[in-house]
C-alpha cells in the first residue's frame, strides 16, 4: 500500500486481526464516571468502544464531559448513619452500637444530640 492511500474498511479489519488488535462497540452505555481526587468528569450518552490487543483492553470514550465536584461517600451502617458517626456516639456515651444507631435515627443523624439524647437517659 502506497503512503497517502485510504484502506477500505475490510482490508483494515483483516490487517487489524494479523496484528491481534479486536475492537467492540459496547451497547446500552447510558453513563460513564472517572473519578479524581476532588472532582468527577460525567460522560452521559457516551459511546465506549473497547479495544483488545494482546491480551490487554482498553476503553475508549467518545462524548462530552460534564465536570463536577465529587462528594466524599461515607461508609453507611444500618439505618444509612454513617459508622463514623456510630462510632463517635459510642466513644462518648459508652453505649452499645444498636443504641447508638437507635438515638441518631431518632435525632436525624446529628451525633451531638445522639449523645446528649443517651447521657439524659441515663439521668
């Protein structure tokens, strides 16, 4: 093939394939999130085509992203209290866990009035 030629999209797949490059357009994508330190790019409607060669796979991404600050997700206990919370509410009072998780429920989560909640119980 001459320098400057296009190649029809048959004879790329063939070469593709000698070369051991596979490439699949994934299907139903509805939204693709890459996660930074502080902020998240949003890719909705994106079209992902995966690429393999040999052996390893990449993804690539065709669309526009959205910016947007990334929220810190806390590990949620039953109840969707934050076991931090949980936890802090124990060290202060002494309680058991269901109890704790019990007076943040009944405070709406707020840890401070958690506590107070279970020390004027035990007045």
């Amino acid at each position: 093939m001459m320098p400057g030629q296009r190649m029809n999209p048959k004879q790329m797949k063939a070469m593709m394939k000698r070369m051991g490059i596979a490439q699949e357009e994934l299907e139903g994508v509805e939204e693709v999130v890459i996660k930074m330190k502080g902020k998240e790019l949003v890719f909705k409607d994106a079209s992902v085509t995966a690429v393999t060669v040999q052996g390893q796979k990449t993804f690539q991404i065709l669309g526009t992203p959205q910016e947007r600050e990334r929220v810190r997700e806390e590990a949620k206990g039953e109840g969707g209290i934050p076991e931090d919370d949980v936890k802090l509410v124990m060290a202060q009072t002494g309680c058991s866990a269901s109890e704790a998780g019990k007076a943040l429920q009944e405070t709406d989560g707020a840890p401070a009035e958690a506590i107070l909640k279970i020390i004027a119980s035990r007045m």
